[in-house]
C-alpha cells in the first residue's frame, strides 16, 4: 500500500497490531527526546552547575508554552484530518491542514515578538531570581529564535500520526534530539561556550525538526499537500481547531501557570537549590514516563479515525488495551522509580547535596505513577472524537485542578515536603475523576454499538425476507 493510502488502515487493520504500530514509533521519539533532555540536564549539570539545571527549569515552561500555540493547533487539526478520513472527506481534511499552516506560523511569530519585548518581567514571573536570572536570561535568548521552528514541528507531528505514518512522525522527534546530542559537547564542552552552547545546540535541534517535517509534506508521498488555495482561513475549521487544539493550549497555559507557582514556591521554601531539584524530577518524569506517553499517542488517531467511521467496537476496543497496557507499564516504572531513585539522582549532577534533596522527592512525585494512563486517556479520548468541552475539563484536572492549590496550600503546614506529596495526591484525584469519565464514554458506545448490531440484523432480516418471497415468486411460476 502506498503511503498516501495508509490512513485506512486505522479502521481495519486489528487493534492490537494498530496500538502496537503506532505506540512504538512514538514512544521511541519521546524516548530518545527524553534522552536528550536528561543528556542535555547532565552536561548543563555538570559542566556549568546547578544553578544552570535551575535556569533551563525556569525557561523550558515559556518556550513550550510558546511552542505549544504549534502543538494545539496540530492536534486540533489532526482530529479534523482523522475524522475526515474516516468519513471519506479528503477535501476537508486538506482545507483543515492548509488552514493549520497558516495559523501555526502568525501565531508562533507573534507570541515570540511579545516573548522578547517583555523577556525580564516574564523570567522573574517564571522563578528566573536569585543568581538563576543571568544564565535563565542567556538561554532564553537564544531558544526563543527557535521556538518558531518548534511550534512548526509539533503542528507537523501530529498531523502526520494523524495520516497513520507513526514512524515518520518519530523521525520529527528524533531528529532535534540526534542534533542537540551531537552539538551539546561540541558547543559546551570543546568550544567551552557554556549556557550560550546549550541554548544553541537546542535551537538549531528545532530547526533540524521544522526542516524535515517540511521535506516530508513538499516531497509529494503525503496524503497532505500545502495548497495555496487552502490557506486561507475558513471561520467554521478555525473554530473547530481551536475548540479541540484549544484544550492543549488551556493544558499548557496551565502548565505555565503551574510552572510560575511552583518554582516561587520551591524558591521560597529552597531556595535555588530546589529549582534545580525539581529540574531533575522533571527530567526523569519525562523519561520514565515514555512508553505510557507512546500509548497515549497511540491511540488518539486510532480512537479518532474509527470514531470518524462509526466503528464503536473497534473504539472500544483501543480504549481498553490501551489502559491495560499503560497500566502494566505504569506499574514497572514506579518500582523502579522506588528502587534507584539515589542513582538516577547522581547521575545529573556530582553535587551531593543535591543529589541528597533529589533522590526523597522524586520517591514522593513517583507515588500514583501506576494510575498515570487513566489520567491520560480520559482527555485523549475526548480530544480524538472531537468533544472539547470534556477534553477541557479533564486536561486541566492535574494541574489547574488539583496541583496549583495543592502546592499553595500544603507548604505552609508540611514545608518543601508539601511541595512534592502535592503531586500524588493530585494524581489519585484526577484518576478518579477520569474513570467515571471513561465509564460514561464506554456506556455511550456500548449504546450506540447495540443499534449498529439492531440495524444489521434488521437489514439481514429484510434481506432473507426478499431472497424467501422471491423463492416463493419462481416456485409459483
């Protein structure tokens, strides 16, 4: 099958062998990205210092968030683009990625201008204080000129899943993190350029990724082109894309929001030193978590492509292998979270009071890890078939929710400690919020399932009606 039909695919290959050809690609980019940024903490840790961890922690949330504008407006579209493949719409899933290029590259470059004209006031909001600020102020600097190209790539990626071509979209992630490991040595270590070094290795990954998604669309093997004539943006997908893609942004301008509150929180009670802690944290969460991430990615086009063609059993069917498998996976990280928490902590930084203050809380944000997929697939679910209000409500649950209170109300009974059980006790809620949402959904097609099978049967109930009464028609002649 040539590439431009693998799209298809999503309604009729079996679940299991779908899940597998879509999660393992993608939990394979987010790996070696995770890699990457664990590398990238270890020479920044390591070569500059701890302060340099807590500068790329203040940092990272602003330029994601940005990049994020990208990323919002790619899943926003890419669930347009599934449905109406599935539904046998190829003219609208054209006009939809036309209309996302668009709005990725305006709004990206806007936000970006902002970015440098109030860069000061937005580091200090960020926890960019204390001798932090110099080494957060040079890497912001410098990522910024990328974030652009990143937004791009995220849009891209998942417009690509979305076309059923998993491995393609892992090469968007691979690439930045092949380029950033290759250039991390050479700018900071060999060229002895410092926190300027690791702020430009990451640029130049995001343009590596922006430049290869590029290639992908423009070389004519993509069910997608870029048609002058579908760029002009049309009010109906606009409004679509937003209303989906829009529960990514308000996810991670809570995530920002998070970032903002948690780092002066952690400045407050730590000071420098637990920035940097958290960096680390940060950094192994995103690690660790890959395969579940992977099966998450995994499913939404597989859930929205056959929610498009109105195949409930094959939805069904994807919701309840992916929790299982994320389960399964959940659990064998969070013991081996619980078993090397002190090695993974040294292997970021040879200072050990910083790897003392690490090694507890990271046991303590790792706690709920076995519940993490639950949390995931709620709003993933809803994302995929294209209901934003629920995909909104249950994306913000962790970290709008319950995170932020959580880290404002118990440091001031529990000290730092209050700080990291935040993130447990969130997780626990807001997997229970997203099972009675899963119940409903699973109820709703379980529903819609029954009337599939009601009007089958009464077509082949008709059908041998028709086949009987023209037996008995030939018979009297």
């Amino acid at each position: 099958m040539s590439k431009k039909g693998q799209s298809a695919e999503l309604g009729t290959l079996p679940i299991g062998k779908l899940l597998r050809q879509q999660a393992i690609p993608a939990s394979i980019g987010i790996l070696i990205m995770s890699v990457y940024g664990i590398i990238d903490t270890i020479f920044v840790g390591r070569w500059i210092g701890s302060l340099a961890i807590g500068a790329i922690t203040v940092v990272l949330p602003i330029t994601f968030f940005i990049a994020s504008v990208g990323m919002s407006i790619g899943i926003g579209g890419a669930s347009i683009i599934s449905r109406a493949l599935g539904a046998g719409d190829k003219k609208r899933a054209l006009q939809a990625f036309g209309n996302q290029v668009s709005l990725t590259l305006f709004i990206a470059i806007t936000v970006v201008t902002a970015g440098y004209f109030y860069q000061d006031e937005i580091l200090r909001a960020f926890g960019g204080k204390g001798e932090i600020l110099p080494y957060a102020k040079i890497y912001f600097n410098i990522v910024l000129l990328g974030v652009p190209f990143l937004a791009w790539a995220m849009m891209s990626n998942n417009v690509i899943r979305a076309l059923g071509q998993p491995k393609m979209a892992m090469y968007t992630l691979i690439v930045p993190a092949i380029l950033n490991l290759v250039l991390d040595p050479i700018l900071i270590v060999w060229f002895d350029m410092g926190m300027a070094g690791a702020a430009w290795a990451t640029m130049l990954g995001y343009v590596g990724s922006a430049v290869y998604t590029l290639w992908f669309f423009i070389k004519g093997e993509s069910e997608m082109e870029i048609l002058w004539k579908n760029l002009a943006l049309r009010a109906d997908i606009v409004k679509e894309i937003f209303s989906i893609g829009g529960v990514t942004l308000a996810r991670q301008g809570t995530i920002s929001i998070l970032a903002i509150v948690l780092n002066n929180t952690l400045f407050s009670y730590g000071g420098e030193m637990s920035v940097s802690v958290y960096g680390i944290i940060n950094r192994v969460m995103f690690f660790a978590n890959f395969p579940v991430l992977g099966i998450v990615q995994g499913f939404i086009p597989i859930a929205g492509f056959n929610f498009g063609a109105q195949k409930n059993k094959r939805v069904k069917e994807v919701i309840f292998k992916a929790i299982g498998w994320g389960t399964g996976l959940s659990f064998l990280i969070f013991v081996s979270i619980m078993l090397g928490a002190k090695q993974l902590s040294a292997v970021f930084t040879n200072d050990q009071i910083l790897i003392d203050q690490t090694s507890p809380a990271l046991m303590a944000v790792f706690l709920a890890t076995p519940l993490l997929v639950i949390q995931l697939i709620g709003s993933a679910y809803y994302q995929a078939i294209g209901k934003a209000l629920p995909a909104l409500f249950l994306s913000l649950l962790k970290q709008g929710i319950f995170l932020i209170p959580l880290i404002l109300i118990l440091p001031r009974y529990f000290g730092l400690n209050g700080v990291w059980f935040a993130f447990p006790i969130a997780d626990v809620g807001t997997a229970i919020i997203n099972f009675f949402f899963l119940r409903k959904a699973y109820t709703e097609l379980n529903t819609f399932s029954s009337q599939e099978d009601m009007v089958s049967t009464s077509g082949r109930s008709t059908l041998a009606d028709e086949e009987t009464l023209d037996a008995d028609l030939d018979f009297k002649k």
